[in-house]
C-alpha cells in the first residue's frame, strides 16, 4: 500500500493553531463591547457606531467567530474548518478596506483603533498565508461518524450563500443603494461593515458545491447558528432601531427568523444522518 503523503494528513498545522490563540482574544473583547454595551461605542469602541443595532449585528458576528477559531483550536481535522478561513480573509479583508476608505471616522489614538486597526491590516495575510500552507493536507476522505450531503440542500444553501454574497459585495462597494432602504439606518461605514459580515456565510456556503462531506461544514454551521441566534436577540432587545417604515425591517426579521429555523433544522437532520450511518452494520 501507497504510504500516505505528509501534507495529507488532515492535520491542523500549528500555525492555524497560533492564529486562533491570536484572534480570540480581540473577537472577545470586542464581542463585549459591541454585544454588551453597544451605546457606548463613542467612548470605547474604534469609532461611533449609531444606531447601537449596528454594533450588536457586528458583535453577534464576532461571537460567532469565536466559536469557529475555538473549534479550530479543538479540532483534530483540518478538513473540519477549512472552509471557514476564505470566508474570514474575505471579511477581515474587506473591514481592512473600509477602515483606509472612512479613516476620518475612527478614535485616533484609542487603544481599540490601535487594536481594530492592528487586527485589520494584519489578519487578511495571516489568514491567507495559514489557510494556503495547511489547505492540502485535506485527503478528501469523509470521517467515520459522516455521510455525504444530498444535492439538493447542498444546491440551495449555495443559492442562499451567492445571494447574501452578491447582496453583501453590493451593500460594500455601493452601500448607498442600500443604505436609504435597509431595515436600520446605515452611514456609508456601517452600510460597508453591515455587507461584510453578510458575506461570511455567503463565501462559506458556496464550498458546498463542491464538497459534499457533513464532516467538512459541521463546525462551521454551529458558528453560524451562534450568530443567529445572538442576531435574534439583539433584534428582539433593539427592535426600536427598525425603520417600520420600510419594507425591509419586517422582511430582515423574518429573514433571520426563516434562516435560524432552517440552519437549526438541518444541523439537526445531518447529525441524525450521520449518526445512522456511523451505526449501520457493515456488510
């Protein structure tokens, strides 16, 4: 038998590992400031962020990415959190654009602009750099607890993905298209940052179309219920910062509502699925 080659291990290089030792620290802190005390952006915070709706959406999503690199951390496979590193150079790369584009509007000299700037700037290369050096030592091969996602929730989670994608790239490189019709009021800033963390599950979701291994999304989709179900709670507790006046605000609350149950329903159904297929007999 063929020896199996070193870079296909499926390991998570130590590298990745020290990258999310990095990171967590800064998505802690920051979840605390934006999720727990959103009014007080002015004086804590790299910039103002107004209305407080807009620190907590980017708070849940931080929270959520807490959860991803701690499973990076955890995780024993490589293969299991792959694909959330394009998804985080994509976002972190974007964040890194809209800073240089509104730097009149950030605390110069705040320890936390130091740190949202230190973050940004630096995050995209490193991310890249350990997503490159560790990307093949995916083998392909499923996990013994696994089975292969169907074709047909694998194609409209992608379809779902690409939407939040093409909305999320056209709210940041356009953002006063949306801005004037979003379920909250949105500054150009705010209108950047709200369409980059719309695109963390849109990257994410695409890879489905081209892996079809549970094992590959598993740790990625309980990341992404941890953001929704924070998004819900800060919708319900700031639901005064909705313009009702627009369609948007009910249709973004029923949107978070829709997407929560349907990411819920189906981590639920691949678990039993794959927990069928680990204990089937084998002929």
């Amino acid at each position: 038998m063929a020896r199996e080659r070193p870079e296909s291990d499926d390991r998570v290089r130590r590298a990745t590992r020290l990258l999310g030792v990095a990171i967590v620290p800064f998505l802690a802190v920051a979840s605390v400031l934006l999720y727990l005390l959103p009014t007080h952006t002015r004086e804590l915070f790299a910039w103002t962020i107004d209305p407080p709706l807009t620190a907590v959406f980017l708070g849940a999503a931080y929270i959520g990415g807490i959860w991803f690199f701690v499973g990076v951390l955890r995780s024993r496979r490589w293969h299991r959190v792959k694909y959330g590193f394009p998804a985080v150079a994509v976002f972190a790369t974007l964040l890194g654009i809209a800073t240089f584009v509104h730097w009149d509007r950030f605390h110069f000299g705040h320890i936390s602009f130091v740190a949202w700037v230190t973050l940004y700037v630096v995050t995209p290369f490193l991310v890249v750099g350990v997503a490159a050096r560790n990307w093949r030592a995916d083998p392909g091969t499923p996990d013994d607890r696994d089975f292969r996602l169907p074709l047909l929730p694998r194609a409209v989670f992608a379809a779902v993905g690409l939407a939040a994608l093409v909305c999320g790239l056209t709210l940041f490189v356009v953002p006063a298209a949306f801005a004037d019709e979003w379920a909250w009021p949105l500054t150009p800033l705010t209108a950047r940052v709200v369409g980059a963390i719309l695109t963390l599950p849109g990257v994410v979701n695409i890879w489905m179309l081209v892996d079809a291994r549970w094992s590959a999304f598993r740790a990625i989709v309980q990341a992404e219920i941890v953001s929704l179900c924070f998004i819900a709670v800060a919708v319900a507790v700031a639901r005064a910062d909705l313009d009702q006046t627009h369609a948007a605000a009910p249709a973004f609350v029923v949107g978070i509502a829709v997407s929560l149950v349907a990411f819920v329903g189906f981590y639920a159904w691949c678990e039993r699925r794959s927990a069928a297929r680990s204990h089937r007999p084998s002929t």
